[in-house]
C-alpha cells in the first residue's frame, strides 16, 4: 500500500512538493480553495513529470495517486507526512495548523515558510513538537534542498524520521542547527537581492545586466562549490587564509548598500518591472519554466556524472532505488527494467530523430545499471576485475525524438562463471525502437584474460539467469546483420 502525503496549498510551491512525492511513488491528496488549483498543479505536474525521470538512471517507483481534498480535514486523514505551503500570514498557518491537529496532532506538519522560525509556527498548537520547518527551492521537483528547521520544543526524533522521509524522495535536508528568521539560503539571498535593487534603481544595471553577471561568471561556479569552497580556490595554493588576508580589508570598503533599503515605491516596481518585461517577456511563464527545467537537467547530470554537490544526492537516491529494485523486482516476470531516459535535445540528429549513437549509448548505459546490480560496479572494477564486451549486435526497429521517453530492460540468455549474454531492449512504452544482443566476458584486467567472476557476483547473476530461463527467446536472439526474418 503507498504512503500518503498530505500537502496544504497548491500553489508554486504546494504543487512542486506534490510533484516530488507524487513522482517518488507515494499517494498525494492536496487542499487548496483555489477553484484553479486543480489545473495549476496540473501543469506543474505535466513539466515534473518531463523533468525528474530525466535525473534517474534507475527506473522511479510507479507514480502515486494524486486526489484533491474538499477540506482540510479529508486531506490529511491517512497521511504519514503533511507539508504546509500557504500563503506567508502568521494568523493563516497557525489556522491550518490547528485544523490539522484537531485530527492527527502526532503526524509531522513540515512548512515551506521562508521566514518564519519554527517557533512562531507552533505557538498556540496542541502539539507543537511536530511542527517545524522544511523549506524548499523552486522548483521543487529538482531542486533537492529543503532546509530543516527545529526549535527547541521540536520533537528531535521526529525531525530525523522528517529528514528520512526527505531523503526517500531524493530531497537534501539541511538541518538548520539554530532558528533564524529567513533561515539560512534567504538570508543570503535577501543581501544579494537588496545589492540588485540598488544597482537598478542607482542606474547602474539594468534586470538583464544582473543577471547576465550572475549566469555568466560566479552563478555557474556557486551552483557546484557554493561560496566558501569558491574562494578557498580563488586563494591559491596558500587557501582560504590567503584569500582572506588578500579580500578581508575590503569589507571596510564603501562598497555594500547591505544596511540601508531602498524605498520601496511604485517607481521602482514600474522600472523593475519594466526591465523585467523587456528582458523575458517574450516567453510565457510555462516556457520559462520549461527552460529553466531543461537547463538544471543538464546542470544536474553534468554534477551527477562527477558525483559532486547535487550530483552527489542524485546518485544516493539512484542507490537507494536500486537496492529498493533489487529486493523486488528481479522477483518479477519478465525482463529486468533497469534504465530510464528521455530524449534530450544532444541525442537528436537534424531529422529530429534519435542519432544512432545514442541508441548505443543508452544500451550502455542499461548494460551498466544491469551490472552495479549484479555487484560488478566501479568498487568491483577497483579491485582488477570487469567485464569487457566481446560482441554486440544493434537493430533500429522504431524511431524516438525530442522528449521520450525511454526504458532500458535486460533479458539475460545464458551465462556461466566467465561470460553473460544479454539482450537490451530499449522502450518507449510497449515499442521496442532498439535491441541490443550482447556478449559480456569477465576479464582479470591486470592479466589481460578471461577469468571467473567473484562468487558474490555468480550468486546474482546465476540467480537472474536461472529466473530469465522461462522467458520465451527473443526472435532476433543470433540474427546477424542481413539476416532475413523467419
């Protein structure tokens, strides 16, 4: 039976938290008195659904039941985890918070608040220990921060099962260690926004200047070293005590506007505004949003492929569905489902079709989730031992284009201690647009010869192939290049 969750507000944020547990297999009910809500969280649930699988190199849970709740009430009865995402007034939250604990005063109710502490959230609560703050970026369905933030009358082991929960749909819980008003990541946010405002309103830079200096310099060297780790390289072999000593007088300098705030008036809305309309109001907010998403896939594998900041956090969550997948699903008739992709504008020839590459690529890819699963992963390649492919055999039976998406499945043939042979297909729902025949020799690589696989490795794999004997034999199986069909 899937977990549910309960989300309160479905707003940007409300829906964006629906999306990323939606998305991770569990059953999702949301309460918004919006009359819109039902399509806005619809949207938003059509570019999650075409961003997120685009991160996962193993195949997600199947996508949990989304239902909309008529109180608030009918929404969290049931529900394991319930995260609140209403509007920024103190008197509305503590509202819902008491609605909800009417009915389940011992569930945990995290906040999305951006500014208010914890403390301010459980005034008043019958059970205030079980409120705290959990407070994401936009969109939530990537972005994988979600800062943590208890008080002192928080439950703390009710906040390590919050911060379980997060990690389980591949969220990073920052645990904030002490509460602040606007937390930690806005309240370096809010110094570089005031600094912003002032250029424009000075007449120094406009919206598009700004943001072409933080996309185009320091924005791409935060996104993977964050700021401290930045400027301990930018201080040379000496480190971070010499970027100190060489940067530190400065802070004296008249630079900052950090303590005064510009008046905020209808002029300076009308220029900011203004600026902002010229500068992206060619693009509807959709289209913005799909850009956006495109853009942090592409930020986001490149920082997987390197296991590096959220990269990092990607390839966790990518371990704990495989070992979810592997207690389950090589139980399961049929082929293993090992590798889900979709297309991205990189794999398209000039056709708008697939580039015949990339259907190797992706059977790669399959072939290697196929091995980490059955033990012979990069620990395993660390200690001389891997194995080569020896012979492959690719058939082009059906097209993929921009957007696909695609799953990589394995039917093992035959094997013994020294060799596996495999047939990939790659998927784009019940179509089979590519197979791949292939035949896997275990090698010892510092001899350079074929050997036999660790037992820990044969174990599996033996397993797999004893499973896989029932499947009927793909009718292509040995068909060579020309081949007629029978």
């Amino acid at each position: 039976m899937a977990r549910k969750a309960a989300i309160i507000g479905g707003g940007v944020i409300g829906g964006g938290w629906a999306a990323r547990f939606l998305l991770n297999g569990w059953d999702v009910s949301v309460f918004d008195p919006d009359p819109e809500a039902e399509r806005k969280i619809a949207e938003v649930m059509a570019n999650a659904r075409a961003a997120l699988p685009a991160l996962s190199d193993v195949p997600m849970p199947p996508e949990g039941m989304l239902r909309f709740a008529k109180s608030i009430t009918e929404a969290v009865e049931g529900a394991e985890y319930i995260q609140e995402s209403v509007s920024e007034r103190l008197e509305l939250k503590h509202k819902v918070f008491r609605q909800i604990q009417q009915i389940c005063p011992d569930t945990l109710i995290g906040s999305s608040t951006s500014g208010f502490k914890p403390s301010q959230l459980q005034e008043g609560m019958a059970n205030p220990a079980m409120i705290f703050v959990a407070h994401p970026f936009n969109p939530v369905y990537l972005l994988p921060l979600a800062e943590v933030v208890p008080s002192p009358a928080s439950d703390l082991v009710a906040i390590e099962r919050a911060k379980l929960i997060l990690r389980e749909i591949g969220m990073f819980p920052l645990h904030v260690r002490k509460e602040i008003d606007a937390h930690i990541a806005d309240r370096f946010l809010e110094a570089v926004w005031r600094e912003a405002l002032w250029l424009v309103k000075d007449g120094i830079a406009t919206t598009e200047e700004i943001d072409e200096a933080i996309r185009m310099g320091f924005g791409l060297r935060w996104g993977q070293m964050g700021l401290f780790e930045t400027y301990r390289v930018a201080g040379g072999e000496a480190g971070m005590k010499h970027f100190m000593a060489q940067f530190g007088p400065c802070l004296s300098w008249p630079w900052t506007k950090l303590t005064d705030v510009p008046e905020f008036n209808d002029e300076l809305v009308d220029l900011i505004a203004g600026q902002s309309d010229a500068q992206s109001g060619q693009y509807s907010i959709r289209e913005l949003e799909r850009i956006r998403d495109s853009n942090l896939i592409g930020f986001l594998r490149a920082l997987k492929d390197r296991n590096w900041g959220a990269g990092k956090v990607l390839r966790e969550h990518d371990a704990r569905q495989k070992q979810q997948f592997f207690a389950q699903d090589t139980k399961a008739e049929g082929p293993l489902a090992l590798h889900q992709m979709q297309v991205l504008p990189s794999w398209i020839d000039y056709n708008g079709h697939m580039t015949e590459s990339r259907y190797l690529f992706a059977s790669s890819d399959t072939v290697d989730a196929f091995l980490r699963l059955i033990g012979a992963d990069l620990d395993y390649v660390k200690t001389g031992f891997s194995y080569y492919t020896a012979e492959t055999h690719i058939m082009h039976l059906g097209e993929a284009k921009l957007g696909d998406h695609l799953l990589g499945t394995v039917q093992i043939l035959a094997s013994d201690e020294k060799r596996a042979h495999i047939f990939v297909r790659i998927m784009r729902g019940d179509q089979v647009v590519a197979s791949v025949e292939q035949m896997l020799l275990h090698v010892n690589m510092a001899e350079g010869k074929t050997c036999a696989a660790a037992s820990q490795v044969l174990e599996k794999l033996s397993a797999l192939t004893q499973l896989h004997s029932a499947l009927a034999r793909p009718d292509t199986a040995g068909r060579s290049v020309g081949q007629r069909k029978n």
